[in-house]
C-alpha cells in the first residue's frame, strides 16, 4: 500500500480504554501535508480530535490530542494496521486512559 491511498474519510467504530466494552463511532478524515505526514482529524460526536502521525509497511502511527469538558488537553497514540486501502484496524491509548487496556478501532472508507 501507498502512503498517498490513505486520504480520505473513514467511518469508525471503537471501544474506549477503560474495559467496560463502551463504544463510539464518528468519522476520521486523513490527509498528506507538506512534508508527506499524515494529518488526522476524528469528529465522534461533538469532540474533535487532532493527530499526525507517519506511515510505513501498511502501519500508520498516530499521535493525537483533544480538549476535555474540563478544557484540559488530553494526549494519546494509536496505531493502525492497513489491512487494505479501505480498511484500518487499531488500537490506542491516552495518558490518562486506565494502563490495564486499549482502546480500538476499526475504520473503513466512505466511498465518495
């Protein structure tokens, strides 16, 4: 897989770290700036969430922030494996997440 196949939008589904299988779904725009990295937007809900992150061997990495209820600033990681130019399966934590679990998601490309 190429890295410039990885533009678009995805429709996502995901567990939250805290292992009480709670769930979300919204939508992850990805984009190639500039210099080739891959800028990240997640809209779940009313939350923004912002990322760039890199690819290699069909594995793109994420780091991403957003801003609480609490208008602190939370930071995270997530890490997906590309298993095709439409689907990303992976998984995540944030510094404030419980350390025993992960956060997943699995995303697949909204056809325009």
């Amino acid at each position: 897989m190429k890295l410039e196949q990885l533009e678009g939008k995805y429709l996502l589904e995901g567990s939250n770290q805290d292992g009480t299988n709670s769930s979300y779904k919204g939508i992850l725009t990805l984009k190639l700036d500039e210099t080739r990295r891959v800028q990240a937007h997640w809209q779940i809900g009313e939350q923004e969430q912002f990322g760039e992150g890199f690819f290699k061997n069909n594995i793109l990495v994420i780091n991403f922030h957003y801003f609480g209820e609490d208008l602190l600033v939370y930071k995270g990681t997530v890490v997906y494996h590309c298993l095709t130019k439409d689907i990303l399966d992976g998984f995540w934590s944030e510094e404030y997440g419980n350390p025993l679990y992960l956060g997943g998601e699995r995303c697949t490309r909204i056809k325009e």
